[in-house]
C-alpha cells in the first residue's frame, strides 16, 4: 500500500459555481483530481468521512486547498483522508514545558481580586484653560 500527500487548490473552481452546488461539486472536483493524479477510475477512488465533513463544513465556503494523505492499495482503489500533521516524540517534552510556563505566568483570580481591592485610585479633576488663565491675570 502506497501513501502519497497531495494538496487540490478548490478556489479556481469553486468560486465559479452556484452557491447552493459547491459542497457537491466541490467533493466531485477532488474525486476528479485524485483520479488524475493517481491514474485510477473516479469509482476506484473512495473518500474518508472524516475528509468528507471537513469539506462541507469548511473548504467548501473558504475555499482553501485540501491537503489530503492518499492510501494506494495494490487493486487500485485509492482511499483520501485528511492531513494531519504528526508530533513526534522529541517535541513533546518541549511543548509540555511551554505550558507550565505559561501557567505560571497567569495570574490567579484571588491575586486579581486582591490588586483591585488595593489600589482604588481617584482622578482628580482637571483644571480647564479659561480658569487656569484668570488665575495667572488675578496674581499679576
């Protein structure tokens, strides 16, 4: 079994289409891609729900390009499922330090209580220009 990544840009094509047919014609233009790209049959290729969902919730009205991994089987049925990065073990630790210090760095809902209660700072009216004008006249 072959794993290929491919990336179909939808936007060329799907801006071009009625708004109420794009979730259809969008899943039929990657079926037509897939197929071009892996030199299959449109009926050979199958695509996965998980890929199917997250075209007709998001691709087909930001019109973004699906980044999909192809699974090749040996009869020639091509399977789509979408992309996901994987994390590897060594990034791990480094990513769960982040967190702790950023926890850290939060401040706790008592401390922000505290800091309220603390400094209630009164504003003291400013003086307008005409009453600092008579001023400096009457003192001369």
């Amino acid at each position: 079994m072959a794993n290929r990544l491919l990336t179909v840009n939808i936007r060329n094509y799907i801006n071009r289409q009625p708004r109420g047919k794009r979730r259809n014609r969008a899943v039929r233009y990657i079926r037509e891609r897939i197929a071009h790209y892996t030199g299959t049959e449109i009926e050979n290729v199958k695509i996965d729900k998980k890929l199917n969902e997250a075209i007709f919730k998001v691709y087909s009205k930001t019109a973004l390009p699906v980044k999909m991994k192809l699974d090749i089987d040996g009869s020639g049925i091509v399977t789509a499922s979408p992309f996901t990065a994987t994390i590897t073990d060594s990034s791990k630790p480094a990513e769960e330090g982040k967190k702790k210090e950023n926890a850290d760095k939060k401040p706790s809902a008592e401390k922000v209580n505290e800091k309220k209660a603390e400094k209630p700072k009164e504003k003291e009216p400013k003086e307008s220009s005409k009453d600092s004008k008579k001023e400096s006249k009457s003192k001369e």
